[in-house]
C-alpha cells in the first residue's frame, strides 16, 4: 500500500511580519505550540515552489526565543500581501519523494486588531472615507442574517509608551454592541463577511494513494470529501443538468450552486480566487415574468426593422458554447416566484429532446431557430440567413475567440443556438406563500434535492466549500437514456427497475404514477452513483448498499416530489403502502439498510403529518 503524506501550514501575516513595522524585516513568526520542523528544519534553507507560477523561493527557519521563518520578502512584494491575505505551505511526501509548495491567496479584507486602547484598521484605503477619519458602515451577511458593522475614528494615541509615533484607534459596532478583544477579518464582497479567524491553521494527514484524486495544495479537498458531502448534488447534475434545491431561505442553496462552478478551476487559477467565476451565472427571478422575453430575449420593432434582444440566460448558453470541457452553472434564484412553465417554457421543451448523437456527445433541438431569405449564397448555394439572425449571433459571439468564433458562427447560422452539454441549470426554490407550487410537466424534468439541514457551526473556517476538483467526469454526463446504461450494468438496473415497478405498482390509478421519463432518471443516477463506494473514512461500501442508498435518494427526488393534493386524493392507507413498498424494497436490496435514516422514509413521515390539515405535499 503506496502511503501519501501531506503536511500544511496556512499562515495570516500581520503588518509587523510584512515589514512595516519599525525594523522593516520580513517573515512569518510561527506559534509557539505548532512544530513545524517536519518542513522547516531550523537554520535551514528550504526551496519552496510557487503551485502557480513554478517560481522557486529560498526562505529559511530560525529557531532562538521564538520560531520565525524568514526571507519572505520576495514572496510578499510579488504577491502584494497584505494583512488578511493567506500564505499556504504544503509539503507532500511519497515513498519516494517529497516537495514543498507555496500557495499565495488573496482576499479583499481589512484586519481589525481590537484591544482595550479600541480598534486597530489594517488596509483602511479598502474603506471608502474612513482613511479621512469619517464614519464607515456596511452590512453583514451569515446564512442569511443581515448585521450591520459601523466603524467610526475614535482617536490617536501611542500603543506603548516608547512607541515613536501615534497610532489611529476606531470604534468598531456589530450591531450596535463593541466587539470583543482579538483579530478580526473583514471580507468586502458583494456578501460582506466579518470573521474571527486564527493566527494560523495546521494540518496533517496520510493518504492510501489510490484515494487521493488531486493534490492540490489542500489535504482535505479529496475525493473521500466530496463523495461524503457533496456526491447527491453531483451525481444528481450528471444524471440530468436541471436541478432544484429547495429549503429554507438562508440554508447556502444558491452558494452551492457558485461552489460547484468554483470547483472546476484549479485552486491556483485566477478563476478559483474570484468572487464569481465566468463559468457561474446567477439570475433573480422577478414576480411579473410570464414569459421568456427577460431570459432567452425578445424581438424589438422600433427602428423599423427587427431586432433581438438577447437575454441573459442566452449570452450564457453561448459562453458555455465557447468552452465546452467546462461545466457551466446557471443559477435561477427563487425560480418560482413566478410561473416556471410561463417563462422557461422553451427550455422546459427543448431539454426533452437531449439524445447522443453519432460522435457520442449530447445534443438538443435548437433554442433559437434560424430564420433564412429567400435567396441563396452565390458561392455556396446556401440559403442566406435573415438579417435579424445574422446580427443576432454576431452579437453573441463577439469577444469570441478567434479560435471558436467561425465554427460556432456556423454552427449557430446552420442549426440554430441549442442547449450545449455542459450548460447546468440549477433553480432555487423557496416554498412559501409568496410563490408557486411546481407542475408535473418541470418536476418530471428536473431532480430535486431539499437543503433543510442548517449547522451553524459550519462555513467558520474555510472561504469556500471544500468540494475538491471537478471536471467533465464528475459533472458532465455521457448518457441520457436509460438503453444507454443498461448493458454494461445490467444486473444493477435489473435491481433497480423490480423495486421501480414495485413503487409503481402502489402509484397506479392515481394522478402520480411515473413512465419511461422516470425510470430513465433513476437507472442513470442509481449507475452514476456506483463509483461513490466509500464511506466518511475511505472504507469500502458494498454495491448493494450503494444501490439501495441511490435508489432511496432518487425515489425522494422523482416520485415524492410528485404527491400532493387535499386527504381524498392522498390518503393515509396510500401513503402507509407506499411506506411499506418502499422500505421492503430497500431491504430486499441491502438487508442492512438503516431505514431510520433513508431520506424517502423520513419524507413520507413528514407528509403524513402534514396530511392531518387535510392536504399534503412534498415541499416542506
């Protein structure tokens, strides 16, 4: 067994440590409770590596009163480190080799440094007019809290007595109340965040080697990680690329949604480090939408001629064009805060027609027609594309590259803009009284996962999710149908479709029983599901028991999500059958199965609750 070994130390400099302080040095004064002698033997020089630029660096550790790591200034003047900006090391040892790497990452922070003399503002140019010693306030977003942080000047006076210069002292409120002694990190986005955040963080871990998908200079982004947490969000994408996340308001459903589009790029690529990356597109849904003018565009007759006017949802589908080895999310934000079948209603019909063409890749019918004159191309004996078109897609493609632009001109002037294979839809969905119940026409189209669960100890640490690297593999899928499956997994789909048609059996002669659509969805997640065969602790999980867990999920996703209606079209003796058939069916796949915690079980508890008002429904 071939052991990987990674050590880590991830490191928030302050301004002395930055050189600006009165002996301008530069290093990293490491705390006194964590060795780091495994990376930085003292009075040694260490060659690291930086994981973006290959650039090497030679820093060296010295051991006195205190640990410090030192020759960092070559580091921190290419990178313009700042207070609250991070520092990550990384070594990785194998049987056979071991390197050291270097991680620079960059946020938009201030530090406030809070003690009894007030508070102390690194980065104060981040904050409009605070450097003039006016008022400054912002809000503060956590899981859908709103705070409000007011900072204002509250004097000059020397830290020590010794001290040769004055320093400037704040009044920081959170809400009305001063913040307690210690250093905090102030995020400015378009979510601002306010965190007490550690000197340093320390980690290390051992791998099985075959466990580790990629190395990245973080130890916990592993494929162990994202198979515990994350693997029914993914799975659920590559199985169909339309999605619903429904739950409370504040419970992270749109966040996710930016994660996964994060999770595609490198964690030293620029487009990991921004705040929204060119493969993420986020679309707030509006009340009044009945139609699709506001997404796809419209056709404008004021100068005479007609013109379309592209959406957004249109611009992004051709970015998604442009790059086709990259998934691309498109998150429609409370989608049903107006009617979905109203204003995704082409969508909702064009998706049906996905299907694998002769060079394996998935294709729809085209979004946007092409319109042609009546008249051919002299030199190609082409029918000649209406003026209205022509311009269109020469809109949409310009800033294309030169490399893409006259392929996918030709494209769309030919076979008019379809919906390209790596274009994920993913709508969040808040069931209250401000918005509308789904028909079965959307819910047979799409998987939904509910996101109910709230920990508030969660997202405390890390700045985004840890998801890991994902690419076309995880996220992208290579068949639509079940026939397309079936023969390579045959005794898996086999099991599924006795307990499909077992559940089927209960939904007969109501308004909720399912056809080939469905049983589509559930042979693909349920095989699509099968390398997720490991448990939190990279143990091996059975094949049944990850058939008997998918078919469970599934069966919450597109046959529960179906069933509601008033207590005489869903009754208690339905429900308790479909209990009973479900949890049989489970158990005569993986007899070990924990029903108390199978998510279709749970469900079906819950609407029966529900149904002593008289109605039911899935949405919680």
């Amino acid at each position: 067994m071939s052991i990987i070994k990674l050590t880590q130390y991830l490191h928030r400099p302050n301004a002395t440590e930055l050189g600006q302080g009165n002996t301008h040095e530069t290093y990293m004064l490491i705390e006194s409770n964590i060795d780091l002698s495994n990376i930085f033997p003292p009075a040694t020089d260490i060659i690291v590596t930086d994981s973006l630029t290959k650039k090497q660096y030679t820093i060296k550790s010295a051991k006195g009163r205190e640990f410090r790591v030192n020759q960092m200034g070559s580091i921190y003047r290419d990178y313009d480190v700042r207070p609250g900006d991070e520092i990550i090391i990384t070594k990785i040892e194998t049987i056979n080799d071991s390197h050291i790497s270097l991680t620079v990452k960059k946020y938009n922070r201030v530090a406030i440094i809070v003690s009894g003399k007030g508070a102390e503002i690194c980065n104060i140019n981040r904050l409009p007019g605070l450097s003039e010693k006016r008022h400054f306030t912002t809000n503060i977003y956590n899981r859908g809290n709103v705070n409000s942080l007011s900072i204002s000047f509250k004097n000059s006076i020397r830290k020590r007595n010794d001290s040769p210069k004055v320093t400037d002292f704040y009044n920081v409120l959170l809400n009305g109340n001063a913040l307690a002694t210690g250093t905090y990190y102030l995020t400015l986005d378009e979510n601002s965040t306010l965190s007490m955040l550690p000197k340093s963080n320390y980690n290390e871990v051992e791998f099985e080697s075959n466990m580790i998908t990629n190395i990245n200079n973080s130890p916990t982004k592993t494929l162990i990680v994202r198979e515990f947490i994350y693997r029914q969000y993914i799975t659920a994408i590559k199985s169909k690329p339309f999605l619903l996340l429904a739950g409370i308001s504040g419970t992270g459903k749109s966040r996710i949604v930016r994660e996964l589009a994060r999770a595609c790029w490198d964690k030293d690529s620029k487009e990991y480090d921004v705040q929204k990356p060119i493969n993420y597109e986020m679309i707030q849904v509006k009340p009044n939408w009945h139609d699709s003018s506001e997404l796809i565009g419209y056709v404008s007759r004021i100068s005479g001629q007609p013109v379309f006017i592209p959406g957004e949802f249109l611009k992004f589908i051709v970015k998604a064009w442009e790059h086709p080895e990259v998934p691309y999310f498109l998150c429609l934000d409370e989608m049903n805060l107006a009617p979905v079948e109203q204003y995704f209603a082409e969508y909702l019909s064009v998706i049906e027609t996905r299907k694998k063409n002769n060079d394996g890749k998935i294709v729809t019918d085209a979004l946007i027609k092409p319109e042609y004159k009546n008249e051919r191309d002299e030199k190609t004996n082409e029918l000649k594309p209406a003026q209205w078109y022509e311009n269109l897609v020469d809109t949409l493609l310009a800033g294309c590259s030169d490399t893409n632009i006259w392929a996918l001109r030709k494209q769309f002037l030919t076979e008019g803009i379809s919906i390209p294979q790596n274009l994920i839809v993913v709508g969040t969905v808040n069931m209250d009284e401000t918005t509308f119940s789904f028909s079965r026409k959307v819910l047979d189209r799409a998987m939904t996962i509910e996101m109910n669960e709230v920990d508030l100890y969660s997202g405390l640490t890390e700045q985004h999710e840890q998801i890991g690297k994902l690419g076309e593999k995880e996220l992208i899928g290579t068949a639509v149908e079940g026939v397309d499956v079936y023969e390579d997994n045959k005794d898996v789909c086999e099991k599924a479709l006795a307990y499909l048609q077992a559940v089927n059996n209960v939904l007969n002669s109501t308004p909720f029983k399912i056809a080939y659509r469905t049983r589509n969805d559930f042979l693909l997640y349920v095989v699509n599901n099968l390398p997720y065969n490991k448990d939190e602790q990279g143990n091996d999980l059975s094949e049944d028991f990850v058939i008997a867990r998918a078919l469970d999920e599934i069966t919450s996703m597109k046959i529960l999500s179906r069933i509601e209606g008033d207590d005489t079209k869903v009754t208690d003796s339905f429900l308790d059958n479909l209990k009973t058939t479900i949890e049989e069916g489970l158990k005569s796949i993986y007899e070990d199965i924990k029903t108390e915690d199978s998510v279709s079980l749970l469900k079906l508890k819950e609407m029966k609750q529900k149904l002593v008002s008289g109605y039911t429904s899935f949405w919680s």
